[in-house]
C-alpha cells in the first residue's frame, strides 16, 4: 500500500490525496495550477479517469469476486463456464467501454491543443490518467492483450511524450 508521510507525520495513503499534494509541491505550480478555471479541468480530467476506473472494475473484479455480481464464488464457479464468462465480460469492455474513453481523452487533447490533456504543461491529470491506461497496454489482466491500446495513435503519443518528461524518464529507469 503506497503511503505517503506528512511533515507533521500525518500519513496519507489515498493515491489521489498524494498525487494531488505532489502536485501543490510543485514549485512552478503547472502540475496542480492555483488558478481555479485550470484546477477545475484538471479535476473533470481526474473524474474521467475515475470513470475509466470504475467502468474496468466489473471486468477487473468478476475474476476475483464474482459472488459480488451474482455468480458463484471462484471455488464453487465451474471453471470453464468461469473463465468463458471473464473473457466476455473483459471483452465486452475493450470492444465498447474502451474506445469510447479514449475518445474522450484524443478530444481533450485535440481540444487542449497541446502536448498534454490540458495543453503545453504537464499536471497530474496527466499522470493519473497515465497510470490508468499504461495498465491496459501492459496486458497484466487475462484476455485484455496488450495489444488492445494499438488503434489509439494519439493516446500513445501523448503517453510516450509523458514518459520522456526527464523527471519522469528517470524515474523509471530508476524504477526498473
């Protein structure tokens, strides 16, 4: 479970609580913008990639407790009829639930006109809707190949010009 430990030594462990202190630390103030027409554009990019999120989680779920959608549980759940419903299920998302989102995240970046989801600066709806998707094209869940970011040109490159932030670059170097 990441944490993140306050000054005052409050630890904080929700993932968007942190990512958004990340980005007040930020001395030039382009990760979390002070001022409000931006930070509310940042915050519907966030809800957006919340959506993304809750929209995968039936799919991502149904895996691990299918009893919470009203199948069997894994261990009574025949095996076969189990994994058949999985692969429906996640590829149902993939065919519909996947490129409608990133539909909305190529307009945001059509829109911004810039190198980012909210223009020329980086902020941290950037990196969170990057954590999002890099999931999907790692291809970790069964039958979501990772493959299935390919047809999204834009997203790739908007996600390749995230990853070659210097800071961010080194980072995952360091990471590997």
């Amino acid at each position: 479970l990441p944490e993140m430990i306050l000054p005052n030594g409050d630890v904080i462990t929700e993932s968007m609580a942190m990512l958004r202190l990340a980005g007040e630390a930020d001395p030039e103030g382009k990760l979390y913008p002070s001022d409000m027409a931006t930070r509310v554009k940042v915050e519907g990019v966030l809800g957006l990639v919340g959506d993304l999120s809750r929209a995968w989680r039936p799919a991502l779920y149904i895996g691990m407790r299918p009893e919470a959608f009203g199948y069997p549980t894994s261990a009574e759940w025949d095996k076969e009829v189990k994994d058949a419903t999985i692969k429906k299920v996640r590829e149902a998302f993939l065919s519909n639930e996947l490129p409608r989102y990133m539909g909305c995240f190529t307009d945001l970046l059509k829109e911004s006109g810039g190198k980012f989801l909210l223009g020329d600066d980086l902020t941290i709806a950037d990196i969170a809707a990057y954590q999002q998707i890099l999931y999907f094209k790692k291809g970790i869940a069964d039958y979501v190949p990772k493959e299935c970011m390919d047809p999204f040109k834009e997203i790739n490159d908007w996600m390749e010009r995230v990853i070659s932030i210097p800071k961010i670059a080194a980072y995952k170097a360091k990471a590997k």
